[in-house]
C-alpha cells in the first residue's frame, strides 16, 4: 500500500489543495465519508461525498486514502492511526 495523503484540515494551504467533487472549499470530514456544505445546499445533492479531489495531481482520494491531520493530531483515530 502506497503512504496515505496527509490533508491538514485546518491548514489553509490544504484547503485549497484538496476540494470536494464540485470544487468547493466547504467539506468537512465525517466518519468514513466527507460532507461539503455547499453541496448539500444544492437540489439534487445531499452533500455527502466520498472521494476528495487533489488539485495538484487531480487525483480522486478516498476516505480511507487520506490521514486527516488537526492541530492537536489524527482526526480519526480509528482510521488514521494512533490505537493500533
Ligand atoms: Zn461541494
């Protein structure tokens, strides 16, 4: 397995970087899957999405692809390390 994506959410770098599949800045995380507030504004779209968009490479990540970083450390600990 290639190393994870590290997506610092609170980075504003990488909020620029990574984007839901619309292109918006707005997503968070959830358990197992990503939430993008302006989509979730939209008719057709409840918001939740799956796969995150690198601008850089214009790669598709999935969920379990990234390791979310917070400042004070893994977003998942269940996902991303940590107990195991
Ligand atoms: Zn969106």
């Amino acid at each position: 397995m290639p190393p994870k994506e590290v997506v610092r959410i609170e980075d504003d770098a990488d909020r620029w970087r990574f984007l839901c599949p619309r292109g918006h800045r707005t997503w968070e995380p959830t358990n197992h899957h990503f939430w993008c507030q302006l989509c979730a504004r939209r008719d057709d779209a409840d918001g939740v999405f799956y796969e995150l968009r690198d601008q850089k490479t214009d790669a598709l990540l999935k969920r379990d692809r990234v390791q979310l970083l917070t400042d004070s450390g893994p977003y998942d600990h269940d996902l991303d390390g940590g107990a195991q």
